[in-house]
C-alpha cells in the first residue's frame, strides 16, 4: 500500500488549495478515505473523510463549508479542495486508508505528508 500527497504550498490567507492523495496497492473503491492534519507544536487533527464510492462525507467543524473531499475511485486518487484558507490551517497534511474495506477509523496507512503554510 502506498499513499502519496502532492499540491501542498504556501498560500496567503482567504486562498485556495488542492490536495491530491495517489493511491496503489489496494483496492481504492472499497475504502473510506481520511484527510488528518497535524498543525506545528499540536497534535493529529482529523479533517475530513469520505465512504468507499465518494457519495458520503464529514467534515470537522473548523473547515466545515470551506474544505471538500473527494474521490476519483478510477484514478485511485483522493482529494481535498480547501478554500477561504486561515493562517490556523498551517500543518502538514495527511491522507489516511484504514486497514481493511469494513472499517472507517483504524488507520493503517499513511502518506508522507503535505505541507500547507498560509501567510502572508
């Protein structure tokens, strides 16, 4: 299994970001999918997830409205289309698989990580 983030970059406050999370070596269409962000000095914050075919999703509060997850189950890929970015949203982005197609929460696999400044 193998997850790779791309898109992450400095952007001013009130701007707008794309994430993409690469999948391979499993079956994408069966998993739920997680965005987890880990802001500097705090800990793990969950974002945002999305079910096996993309038609369900949640969001944490703080990006509720301004964040979207999505999947292309063709392409394995995920993402996450932030908008209307504040300084508070500076971390380093993950994606996560849980470690089979039944569960939602039990994180197995990890991306390397993306970071996202937002400064001015």
């Amino acid at each position: 299994v193998q997850l790779v983030e791309s898109g992450g970059g400095l952007v001013q406050p009130g701007g707008s970001l794309r994430l993409s999370c690469a999948a391979s070596g499993f079956t994408f269409s069966r998993y739920y999918m997680t965005w987890v962000r880990q802001a500097p000095g705090k800990g793990l914050e969950w974002v945002s997830d999305i079910n096996s075919s993309g038609g369900a999703s949640s969001y944490a509060d703080s990006v509720k409205g301004r964040f979207t997850i999505s999947k292309d189950n063709a392409k394995y890929t995920l993402y996450l289309q932030m908008s209307s970015l504040k300084p508070d949203a500076t971390a380093l982005y993950y994606c996560a698989a849980p470690v089979d197609g039944s569960s939602r929460w039990k994180f197995a696999y990890w991306g390397q990580g993306a970071q996202v400044p937002v400064y001015s």
